[in-house]
C-alpha cells in the first residue's frame, strides 16, 4: 500500500507508516529531516497527481489560513496570497486517490471550502498540551483518542520568535502520527481486501 505524507520534512508521519509496513513517501519544497531514500523534494500536486497513492495526509501551509493570524487576512486577500493557498488545498483534495486527510489548524478552510470532519488536541494522543488541529477526511475515519493525557499547556503557542518557529509549530507529534498511521493504516488495508 503506498503512502503520501504531503508538504512534510520533518518525516515525522512517513516513518510512523513505514515502521508499519507501509511504502510510505514523504514530499515537500524543503529537504527532509529523515531518511532522503524515501522523500520527493518538489510540487505536491505534481507529486499527488503524478503517481498511484492508496492513502494522502497532506499537511498544506496555513501561513496564509490559519485565523490565528486573521488580522493579516485582508493585505493576504488583497495580494492573493490567501486565495492560492485555498486553491492549493482544493488541488489536493481534487487528488485522485482514494483515501485523503488534509490537515490544518483552525482556518478558513471551514467557510471557503468546507467545515473540517474533526478537530483534535495532541493531549487526546498522549501529549500534554494545546493546539487544536483539524481534519477534512475523504474516505477515513475520524481519529479516536489514543492516551489522553492531564497538564495541558499551549506549548507551541508560547514559542518565543526566531528563525526556526514556524519549523518547530508545524511539525506532528509523535502520538499523531502513530494514531494516523495505525487506525487510517487498518482502514486503508481493510479497505483494500474488501475492494479485491
């Protein structure tokens, strides 16, 4: 079954599918963090459209669509940036695979495209902290907590500024990953034997 983690470095899902048993591909603009063997560095969409996938959890950038950031909403309407965000996350939905998550934070996904299937906190997957993050699913089910945990703390919203914070906020937890990996990972193979 063959995997596409979309717009990530950090390789952080990818290796969560393959410890599964997964060809899983990781692709994205930048080099990967993991091991290069299994990363496209390129265009998504190409990438998406361009090979046979069975499942793809896309991770779009949500610079310019996160409503954290919603008092620069109108200069990134203005000069379109928003607008090609959006269409970028509607090519990634329009893949034609079977299986699609796409990932992002409380945006504007939700009026301009569609109202997200699920909305998680990493402290419903075994990690003590804040940050709500939501899925639009085409063929997935939603993902059940794994390890709900106490001390919750909004630990990437406390990131102090530099360089590398963008890195550090967009990168999947572990207990997400395996969550993502082991319950989209069964449907997809359940999936597929009933399909054959």
């Amino acid at each position: 079954m063959r995997v596409l983690i979309a717009c990530e470095y950090s390789a952080v899902v990818r290796d969560a599918f393959r410890a599964r048993g997964f060809e899983a591909w990781s692709c994205d603009l930048l080099p990967t963090e993991g091991d290069p063997q299994w990363h496209m560095q390129g265009d998504a969409i190409s990438i998406a459209f361009g090979f046979d996938w069975d499942l793809l959890i896309a991770h779009p950038p949500c610079t310019d669509l996160a409503v954290s950031g919603a008092r620069h909403f109108p200069a990134k309407i203005a000069d379109g940036r928003q607008q090609r965000a959006i269409g970028f996350v509607r090519a990634l939905m329009a893949a034609p695979i079977k299986h699609i998550a796409i990932e992002n934070p409380v945006s504007v996904l939700a009026s301009k495209v569609r109202k997200s299937d699920q909305t998680i906190q990493p402290w419903q997957f075994g990690h003590g902290e804040v940050k709500a993050t939501c899925f639009w699913l085409d063929n997935l089910p939603r993902l059940r907590p794994t390890a709900i945990v106490e001390g919750r703390e909004a630990r990437v919203h406390k990131m102090p500024p530099g360089p590398d914070r963008w890195k550090e906020r967009s990168r999947t937890l572990p207990g997400i990953a395996n969550a993502m990996a082991d319950q989209w990972g069964d449907h997809i193979r359940t999936f597929s034997k009933v399909a054959a």
